[in-house]
C-alpha cells in the first residue's frame, strides 16, 4: 500500500506488444510497443509523487564574435557508455524496464529534478533499494525535507489541511508508528482475513456473473476495479447501501492522476467526512465484547495495547489508507497479472492445468511473480534524509528525499535469475513488491487472498479468456507511483450464469 503524497503527472501511454510465446516454462518480457495517443491529463489521486525527468535546458548558441573553443578528446567510458534513455516519456510508461536496466548498470542511484522542480534521488538496485528501505536515518516525515513549502506543495507533500488523514503507518516515524503498528496489528490479523475469504469468493464470482454471458468484457471496469472496493468496504464494516458512494469517490481518484484539486479533492473531502461520522458512531453503539465476525473498523476502535487505544482520527487516517492504497494496489494487481498472463500462453496454460488438477502451488508462487514482473507499485513512498548518508557509493544530503524505484529493484540480475522472465515456478522469489522493513505492507495477506481468488477463478470459469484487440492499443494510467492499466478488453466464450449468485 502507499501513502498519499500526490504524484507528478506522466502522459497516459499504451501498454507493451508482447513478445512471441517461448515454448519453454518461462518467457521473455514483452517489447515496448508503439505508443497510442495520450488522453488529456486529469486531476489526480492523492497518492506518492511520480518522478518524471524534465528534459534538459537547451544550450544557447556561441556568440558569433568569440571563436569556438576546441572540445576536449572523447574519454574511453564516453565512447563505450551508451546515451542516457529518456525517461517518463510515453515509450517508457509503456515500458520501463529497458530504461530501469540502463539506469541499474551506469546511474544506480541517480539524482533527477522533478517537473515541479524538486530533485529527488532514484534508487534501483535491488541491494540498495533493501538497504534504503529498512535504513532509519530515512524518514518518512515531511518536515526533514529541505525544500521551502511552496515547492512541497508542488511534490504534493502533506500539509496541515490533510493533517487529519496523513497521521498512518506510512508516513510517521517510531516511537509514533510503533505504537500505530501495534495497535493496528491487533485488529487487521491474519485470522481476520482468513475467515474473510469466503466473501472474497463471493464477490468475485458474482462480478464474474455481470459480463460472463456477454463474451466480452473490460476487465478493469467490470472486475478488478469493483471487486477491491467492494471487498475493503465489507471487512471494514462500510454498510453495504453506502458502498457505491465509496466506489463512485474511489473511481475519482484512481481516473484522475496530478493533485487533489477539483473532483479528486471534493471525493476526498466527502469519504473523510463519512468515515469520521461511521467511526463515530461505531464507537458509539461498541459492544462490551467484539462479536464473531466483527468489522476492521469496530477492531480498529477497540484495539488497545497497555491501555492506549486510537483517537478517532487516528483510526479514521488508517481507514482511509486501507481503503484507498489497498483498493488502487489491488486493482493493478489484478490487472496487470492478467495481462501478464495473456501475454505469455504457455504460462497461463501451466496455471490453468495445476487448477484443474486441484493444486494450489503454483497459483501461490504464481502471484508472487506477477507481484515482481509487472508489480501495481513502482515506487515505494517519500522518505528523506535526516542526516548526510551513502546509498550505492552516493552522497545523499541531509533533507534530500529518496524514492526506491521497487519495479528496477526486482528486475535486478544481481539478484534474480533471468529477471526479464516470468516464471510462475520461480521460487527464490524474495521481491519488494510490499516494501521492506517496517513499513512493509500490512494489508499484503489481504492483497494475496484477492489476487489469488480472482485469478484463479477467472482462469477456471473462463477458460479461453483472450485479449480483444492488440496489445498496443492499451493505455497505462498516468502518474508513476501506481503502474496499472485504464483498460483491459477481453474477450471469450459466453458461459450460462443462469445459475443463482448471491448478490448480497
């Protein structure tokens, strides 16, 4: 999950060609295909700033009164180092990796100025980027960034009109966040998830119900975008007559990448207000003791730890969080593993016959790779330096802020085995697709138990499940931090739902 710095805006782009099938058990990554005609830009979810490169400053011609200075010799690394690739431009959404590769091997840890006009620094390499997550000189509080506060504006760094929502694991630092991250733990368990899988099955199978009779269908709009919001709703215990109004302000944000202004900020606006007044009332009307199958939220009120509980805006902050960075990770998820899989028909097959044949190994080892190949998070949050530090052999001042690039660091070949490739099998498959460290992502059994249901059962009930159209058509959303696509149109053999589905 992330946080909610507001990312700088990428040009919407279209998504890669897929390379030939490879008869083998893995595949090569697809090539970059043909960029498709960007959509106008749009306001944009409160999430992690994106990192474009703004291109450089022409140099001014030499006055014609002075004589041209000879240039220097060309050294031995200019004539064998290839020029530097151009980052965040429509090619490189569609994708990136080629990019990142290039940047691992001559600029691991590179310095980049962000069209607001804040420098930032990448961090690629998988080794670094594990470092750089777990190291506690980095802090996730804003006020250690050095820049005046007009141009943390820009970078979309949390002032105090959204105070009450940016007090969350993400963006404080111990002691404050070891005391959250306890009493947080105590509601969001592992338990608690499990015992809500069969509603998970549930919803899935009756959003498959809407469009499986149709043999055609947008993947985006029509699963993988209802079935989170509509699963976080229910486990937080979001009344299910109010649960479209969450779906219609969580659609707002994830269509619209830039800043929270406009209808970003007015949806914003309006599900802080109703999850203060359900937490409110919640804590009101709180039993004694928890009921069997209690709500995240009513745990989240009555989680306590050596008599120290939530304040109301603590566990409104972390419901928002939940929702929103839980829900936006699970549609890319979703999405982007289908696509994956579409694209590589011999893996897909592979996953498809071990379902039939009632095993779940390689669904589980499956998703975890689909996390790492084409993982929903490319950047993980802001963090920044509190004092001079070295990342990768680089200087790093006190105030800078630091972005770990998780897609570079686990396409890494220091650390993975043909990383280019999707294997379904791999098993030395320890990726950062969750983060590390503290702030390693605590909703990821959730986020596991949606993306293998869904899968799964698309895979099962529509067998033949193909794209309709070319690959190059697809469009990638804008902003950086969250990779995922706007579309995904399929299409397959209409199957009889006649059957009853509850649609509760």
């Amino acid at each position: 999950m992330t946080g909610q710095p507001t990312p700088d805006q990428p040009t919407p782009t279209t998504a890669p060609t897929p390379a030939p099938a490879t008869p083998a058990s893995a595949t090569r990554t697809p090539a970059p295909a043909t960029p498709a005609t960007p959509e106008p830009d749009a306001p944009a979810t409160p999430v992690e700033p994106a990192t474009p490169v703004e291109p450089a400053t022409p140099v001014e011609p030499a006055t014609p009164a002075e004589p041209a200075t000879p240039a220097e010799p060309a050294t031995p690394a200019e004539l064998t180092t290839p020029a530097s690739p151009d980052l965040f431009t429509w090619e490189f959404a569609t994708n990136p990796y080629p990019a990142y590769a290039w940047l691992r091997t001559h600029a691991p840890v590179h310095r980049t100025t962000l069209p607001s006009g804040v420098e930032a620094w990448l961090v690629t390499r998988y080794a670094d980027a594990k470092q750089t997550l777990a190291d506690n000189r980095l802090s996730k509080n804003p006020a250690h960034h050095d820049e005046p506060a007009h141009a943390k504006g820009k970078t979309g760094i949390p002032g105090e009109r959204k105070a009450e929502l940016m007090t969350h694991l993400l963006n404080i630092d111990p002691p404050d966040h070891t005391r959250l991250r306890r009493l947080v733990s105590k509601a969001f368990t592992p338990r608690r998830v499990a015992e809500f899988a069969p509603r998970v099955q549930q919803l899935t199978d009756r959003f498959i119900d809407g469009f499986a009779g149709k043999g055609e269908a947008d993947l985006i709009h029509e699963f993988a975008f209802p079935l989170p919001i509509h699963a976080i709703c229910d486990l937080l215990g979001v009344p299910r007559e109010d649960q479209d109004d969450f779906r219609d302000w969580a659609g707002m944000m994830i269509r619209h990448q830039g800043g929270p202004r406009g209808g970003v900020a007015r949806s914003v606006k309006k599900m802080r207000a109703y999850l203060a007044d359900l937490i409110h009332r919640k804590r009101a009307a709180l039993p004694d003791t928890p009921a069997p199958g209690e709500d995240l939220i009513s745990g989240l009120i009555r989680a306590s730890d050596h008599g120290e509980h939530l304040t109301e805006n603590e566990a409104a902050a972390m419901a928002f969080i939940l929702l929103f960075a839980g829900f936006e990770t699970t549609v890319n998820l979703i999405g982007n593993g289908t696509f994956a899989l579409l694209a590589h028909p011999e893996q897909r097959a592979r996953l498809q016959s071990s379902l039939a044949a009632g095993e779940r190994g390689l669904l589980e080892t499956g998703v975890e790779e689909l996390l790492r190949y084409d993982g929903p998070v490319e950047l993980a949050t802001w963090r920044f330096a509190t004092e001079p530090l070295t990342i990768g052999g680089q200087h790093i001042a006190a105030g800078d802020p630091v972005l770990v690039v998780l897609a570079a660091a686990d396409r890494d070949p220091a650390r993975f085995t043909e990383p280019d490739t999707l294997d379904l099998s791999r098993r030395d498959n320890q990726h950062l697709g969750y983060g590390h460290g503290i702030h390693y992502c605590l909703g990821a059994p959730l986020a596991r138990l949606e993306g293998q249901t869904a899968l799964a059962t698309l895979l099962t009930r529509l067998p033949n499940l193909r794209l309709a159209g070319e690959p190059g058509e697809l469009r990638w959303r804008g902003g950086l931090i969250m990779r995922g696509l706007r579309t995904l149109p399929v299409e397959f053999t209409p199957v009889d739902v006649s059957r009853p589905t509850a649609q509760t």
